[in-house]
C-alpha cells in the first residue's frame, strides 16, 4: 500500500474488537513515534500515558461521555502536558545537546538564555497554550503512524479533562490531561469503517502560489 493507500484505510474507529490486542512490537512502534515527534525547539513539554488496566478505563469511560472505544481498544492512549514549563526544563534540553552532540556551551548559551527569556515572557496560561499545541502535533503523528502500522484509532476530544487528571493522579505528576486515543483494531461490525471519506477536493483545500 502506498502512503495515500495508508490513509485512505484509516477512519475515526467507532467500534474495536476488545478480543484483539496489540502485539508489545506495536505498543513499542506507537511509543517510539511519540518520542520523534516535532516539538517547537525540540523542548518536549508533553507525555503520553499507555493504559491498559481494564478497570481504570472502565471507570474513565463514563468521564468520556460513555464512548465504549475507551474500554474495548486493545489500549488507551492519553496524551498530557505538563502543568508549566521551568527554566529546569530549558536546561535539561540543552544539557542533553551539550551531551549527545558534544556542543560547546559557548555556542549553546546564548539560545539556552533565548529561550528561557521567551518562556519567561509568558504568562503561565500562554505556556500551557503552547505545549497544548505540541500535543496535537503529536496526535497527528501518531495517527498517521498507526494507519500506516494498520493499527486502528479514534482522536478524541470528548472527556473531561479534570476527572481523567484525578483518577489518573496527574497532578502529582505535574501533568494535564489534553487529548485521548484509543487504538487497536477495529470490530468487523463497525459500520463506519465502509463510509466514504467526506473530505474538498484538492483544488479546494490546497492553494499554490
């Protein structure tokens, strides 16, 4: 399959087969594209929790508007950003650059000094706002991953953030809950898995200069 083939087969899965399960070779793809996924200055500001304890779900499921995929896929994805971002966290960014590539500080401190100044410069809602926005970048990527992985999954929006940061004791992690995924594979009755894609035509959604 090409690319487009790929994408094409993906669909927002409404129904997963809760008998099948990902193989740990799929869960580690899954976690692996979560860490190379872009973030702005490479300062990753967001994690992703991997559930797969039944009851867990099962209790986050009526904080999720009662969308039974929460439970049934094989595992339930949650994608957090932290609760703010510290000029420890700049540090730790360049401190790695400083180790992995060798790179003097010399050349180093004045984008380490940059970038604390940007985040300074925010008020704590903005820097929030803005790892919020790294975290969709990531939710792209990784469903881009799983259709090309053939691993179903369903993007959502629809639970309450504050209940999931509760039962999943985020806080004490100084973590926010932004974005749910469930994957898996999906329910051979799924009837929205054989709807045609809705989507403009090209000329439509993309405009060259």
């Amino acid at each position: 399959m090409t690319t487009i083939d790929h994408l094409k087969w993906r669909y927002a899965t409404k129904k997963f087969d809760a008998s099948k399960l990902l193989s740990e070779e799929k869960v580690s793809i899954v976690k692996q594209a979560f860490n190379l996924t872009a973030t702005s200055f490479g300062l990753q500001t967001i994690s992703l929790l991997v559930i797969t304890d039944k009851v867990k779900r099962d209790l986050l499921v009526k904080h999720s508007y009662d969308q039974n995929q929460i439970v049934d896929a094989s595992h339930l994805l949650v994608i957090c950003v932290q609760d703010d971002i510290l000029d420890a966290d700049v540090d730790g960014l360049f401190d790695s650059v400083a180790d992995l590539r060798k790179t003097p500080e010399d050349i180093l401190e004045p984008y380490r000094k940059d970038l604390k100044t940007m985040m300074q410069n925010m008020s704590k809602t903005e820097r929030q706002e803005w790892s919020v926005k790294q975290a969709y970048i990531a939710l792209g990527n990784l469903m881009t991953v799983c259709a090309i992985e053939r691993i179903d999954a369903c993007p959502m929006e629809g639970f309450i953030s504050e209940e999931y940061d509760a039962l999943l004791n985020l806080k004490e992690r100084n973590l926010r809950s932004v974005l749910v995924l469930p994957i898996g594979y999906r329910a051979e009755d799924d009837k929205f898995a054989a709807f045609k894609k809705v989507r403009k035509t090209i000329d439509d959604a993309v405009i060259t200069l």
